[in-house]
C-alpha cells in the first residue's frame, strides 16, 4: 500500500474548479482546504513511481500554483485478522 498527502495551492477562485480536475486523477482524493486555495490532497497506489508520476501532472492542472508533499506512507498493509493491542 502506498499512500502520499500533499497541499496543493491555488486561487481560492479556483479551488473548486482545481478540486474536480484533480479527483479524475486515479486514487486522488480532495479532503478540505477549499475555501482557502490550500487543498489536502491524499494519493492512494500500487508504485510508488506511479504515485510520483500523478502529483508531477498536479503543475499541469490549470490553476494549480504549486503543490508540495507532507507526507509518503510504503509498505505492507495489516492483516484484516491482526489485533492491535
């Protein structure tokens, strides 16, 4: 499982539209920061390549500023049946 976060900035304007164009990128998820032009994003995939090579395309998206990773999980996911004690 391979999971990145990142703030993605743009023009409070343009946040909602900068929203919908980034949720067609597969696994991308928008979590909040609209109404301040700093959108969460997550980016949930299988390689971490593939994970880099979708938020290098976030720069191509029209109204994006800049964009900057938080935060890069890789590994294995927990067995369902694993307890967590």
């Amino acid at each position: 499982m391979n999971v990145c976060s990142a703030i993605v900035h743009a023009k409070p304007e343009n946040a909602v539209g900068v929203s919908s164009r980034l949720e067609e990128f597969p696994g991308v998820e928008v979590h909040g920061g609209k109404d301040v032009g700093k959108l969460i994003v997550t980016v949930e995939g299988g390689e971490d390549d593939t994970l880099a090579d979708i938020m290098a395309k976030f720069g191509d998206v029209e109204g994006v500023i800049s964009t900057v990773m938080i935060y890069h999980y890789s590994g294995e996911e927990a067995d369902s049946e694993e307890v967590i004690q």
